[in-house]
C-alpha cells in the first residue's frame, strides 16, 4: 500500500492544532498529532519541507522500518520537534494499518488488557476552599483520580490555576507572559490543600498533584516528605530533570510516588530514571515521543523497572493523541493512569472521535483505527494565532523554570 500524499492541517478552534493527513493508493487514509504548543509552526516546517516529500511512495505497512528511516536515518535525530513529527507519522500510519485491518488499533497492538482506561481531571481554585470545591465537581462527575492545583497566597498567578475550570489553556498571549515564582510561600501552601482535600473526602479518591518543574531536589524532598500523610497518586515534575541523577536526593527522603516525562521525546530522556528506579510513573505520550512505535518500547523499558505509564493528556494534545493514546492504553500492561483535560466543545467538533467518558474511565471505542477523524472544512474556520506559554521569574526577577 503506496503513499500517495500528505497534507499537515492547522486549526485553532480555541488553541492551536497540528495534524498530519497520509494518503494511500488504496484510498485509506489516517490521521496523527504533531501538536507542540507554542511552537506548532516549527514542526508544520520540518514535515512539510523535510519529512513529507521522503515518505511519498513509501509502503505505508511498513511502519517500522518508515520510523527508522525518519529518526535513524536523520543525522539530527532527536528532539521535541522532530520526534512530534515523527510521532505524527507513525500515528498516521497506525490509523491506516488498524483500518486496513478493519480493527481499533487497540486489537493490533495485542489487544485490551483491561476494559477501560482510569482518567484524572484537573481540578483548580484560587484558593483551598475553590480547589476544595472543584474537586467535588470531579467526584460527583465519576472521576476516580483527580490533580489539584491553588493558587498560593502573596503569588499573582500560580502554574495550573485558571478561570475555565474545565479547560486550561496555559499558552496565552502572542508574546510570553510573565509569572511570578516563590519556593517557600509555596512549600508552606501545597501540604495545607491536601490535608483539606482528605479531611473533606477522606481517602478514596486518587489525588494527584504538579509541581512543574520547580523545585530543586531537597526542596522537592521536603514537599514530597511533608505530602506523605495525604498519600498521594503521583507528585509530577517535582524538579527539572536536566541531571537525572538529582532525582536520588529527593528518592533518599520520600515514598510519595514520583511523575516524570512529559517533555521527554526519546527512550534516552527515559533511560536513567527508569534503570535506576528513581521514577514510578513515566509520563511521555504519542505525539511527543515518537508515536505508538516508540512509545511501546519505553513502556517496555519501563516495566522491567517496576514503572508505570501515565501519559501526559493536556489540551494542548489533540484528540487525535489522545484516540492514540486510549488504544495505547487499553493494551499496555504496565498501565498506570491518563491525563484527561477535557477539549472545548468547537476541538471536540472539528475533531470527531469515537472515545467515549463514562465514570471514571475512557474507552477509545471501537471504530477502526484509532477512532479520530478531522472535519477539514470545519477546521479551516480556525485559523492559527499565534500563541506562546509563560515565562516564569522568582520575585526578585531572577529567570526560573516555568
Ligand atoms: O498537564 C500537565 O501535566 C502539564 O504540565 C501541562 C503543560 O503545562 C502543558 O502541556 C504545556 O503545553
Ligand atoms: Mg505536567
């Protein structure tokens, strides 16, 4: 089955999408994200200038063999925009091998290992008592496991906090934006809302909580020492993981269960947190880390080393990642949760997905392939804007991790 053609659609029903279209000759075709927000434009260049004219022709059935080609063939492998490139094809191609085989992808990939997937929400206020509240909102939804974010007393505007509560959109301005960073009124904070959250719901329901990459590892330390009486799901992010062997500091001091990964692109990114055990859940996803084919072999890592998935499922991945991303899922032995940060309505109606919600858990239903498709006349009523995430300073205007 020839490779015909190839067309990148962008959209903006709300906040920028990336999606690549694979044509065949006997008239399949499939869909996959190459969304990397904020810098949506740079991964459109490197398909439509590099990537799309060498796959034209390609036997669209060997998706091994065309993600070699893409990351082993290219001297300047690696990378967050070549790999959602890749991750793009590889999804795409995916998409066209399941329905070929008229199959959800799910089947392909050795079939459900349990009947649906756990989602967390995100749940945020301004404050405890807000935060407190929106957490009811997900329990009384059907959600199992939920992260909470508040803001913090003295700071302007804190990482995860919003007014739409349902979608949180945090690339907000043609320009970065800039927030305003302190560790300590934050350490004093964060452990208040948990005690507030298990006084008030006791403790059932999965808490799940992102620090964003900014603490340093003892000061991540005290916080994951100091949450431990709330017994929380995962602690995300807890420092920036640019030297992985930091992590062991802050392994020495606490049990809260550590996230990592969503920035990760590469089974390299992964190696040392996984090998060395200094993580419990990776968080790397479809379409920033080289798409299903790639993504299955850091799973693969990840289990011989006790770590499971928890793919990172933000708005700023698009149905088409997360139709992936379900059927991935479903199958993955090492399962641990998904993110699921519901899309606006106009996303969820340029994209049309067979995924479905139902207390608690997604199934990416049965369609074949993924099950996610793109209502092209639609998404030409949105137009990209340009839109950047923040940056981030501490209070005395030193640059900081955002
Ligand atoms: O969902 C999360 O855990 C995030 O950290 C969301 C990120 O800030 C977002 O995807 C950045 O584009
Ligand atoms: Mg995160």
């Amino acid at each position: 089955m020839k490779i015909t053609d190839a067309k990148v659609i962008v959209t903006c029903p709300g906040r920028n999408f990336v999606t690549l279209k694979i044509f065949t000759d006997q008239g399949l075709y499939g869909i996959g994200d190459a969304t990397l927000n904020g810098r949506e434009k740079s991964v459109v260049s490197y398909l439509e200038d590099y990537v799309i004219p060498c796959i034209i022709g390609m036997d669209a059935h060997r998706i091994e063999d065309i993600w070699q080609y893409l990351y082993r063939g290219c001297y300047w492998r690696r990378g967050p925009v070549t790999m959602s490139a890749i991750a793009a094809v590889d999804t795409a191609l995916w998409d066209i091998k399941a329905k070929a085989a008229n199959m959800p992808l799910y089947q392909l990939l050795g079939g459900a290992s349990r009947e649906a997937v756990m989602v967390y929400g995100h749940a945020n206020g301004a404050d405890i008592e807000e935060t407190k509240d929106e957490v009811g909102k997900y329990i009384d939804l059907g959600y199992k496991a939920i992260r909470a974010q508040t803001g913090v007393p003295g700071i302007p505007s804190t990482y995860g906090v919003s007014k739409d509560k349902m979608y949180y959109e945090p690339a907000d301005a043609e320009l970065p934006s800039a927030n305003v960073w302190s560790t300590t009124k934050y350490l004093d904070h964060t452990p208040k809302l948990f005690e507030a959250l298990r006084n008030t719901y006791g403790f059932d329901p999965h808490l799940l909580h992102d620090v964003h990459h900014r603490l340093t590892p003892i000061e991540a330390a005290r916080l994951g020492k100091s949450l431990e009486p709330y017994r929380l799901f995962w602690m995300e992010d807890c420092v920036a993981v640019d030297n992985q062997e930091s992590l062991h500091r802050v392994r020495e001091h606490t049990v809260t269960p550590l996230a990592i990964g969503e920035i990760f692109n590469t089974i390299w990114d992964c190696k040392t947190l996984i090998e060395q055990e200094l993580i419990d859940y990776i968080r790397t996803t479809v379409v920033h880390a080289g798409g299903i084919t790639h993504l299955r072999q850091i799973a693969g890592l990840a289990a011989l080393h006790h770590v499971k998935t928890g793919c990172h499922g933000a708005t700023d991945l698009s149905p088409v990642c997360m139709g992936a991303s379900l059927n991935f899922n479903l199958w993955v032995p090492n399962f641990g949760v998904q993110e699921y940060m519901r899309h606006t309505e106009e996303t969820d109606t340029v994209f049309p997905h067979a995924y479905h919600f139902e207390d608690g858990f997604l199934h990416p239903g049965d369609q074949p392939g993924h099950g996610v498709d793109i209502d092209e006349n639609l998404a030409a009523k949105y137009p990209y804007q340009r839109a950047c995430l923040p940056v981030n300073r501490l209070e005395d205007g030193t640059m900081w991790n955002w």
